[in-house]
C-alpha cells in the first residue's frame, strides 16, 4: 500500500468514515503486545550489557 493511500486509509478511521480493517486492528494489538513483552527501556543502549554496571568483567 502506498504511504499517500496508508495515510487516507488511517484518517478515514481515526474519522470514523469507516471501521478498521482486522488486518489493522490485529497489527495494533500485536504491536501492543511488543511493546508489553519488550518494554523500550530494556532495548535501549543504555540497557545493554557493554553499558551496564552489574555486567561481568570481561577480563
């Protein structure tokens, strides 16, 4: 789908000119879904172990 067409698509629902597609709705709730299983502060850099204090020394 092109991005001029995805756009339209977005504000017809945010609209409510028409309902969301399944495909949309089951993309939303999985994209939820990742972000509760994998919370942004655990893929930060900040949160890598190169960065983190309680990392084993590597020497």
């Amino acid at each position: 789908m092109s991005a001029l067409r995805r756009l339209l698509s977005i504000a017809a629902v945010a609209t409510g000119t028409r309902e969301p597609s399944l495909r949309e709705v089951a993309g939303e709730a999985a994209h939820e879904n990742a972000l509760t299983l994998t919370p942004p502060e655990l893929t930060t850099p900040e949160a890598s172990d190169t960065d983190n204090e309680n990392a084993p020394d590597p020497t």
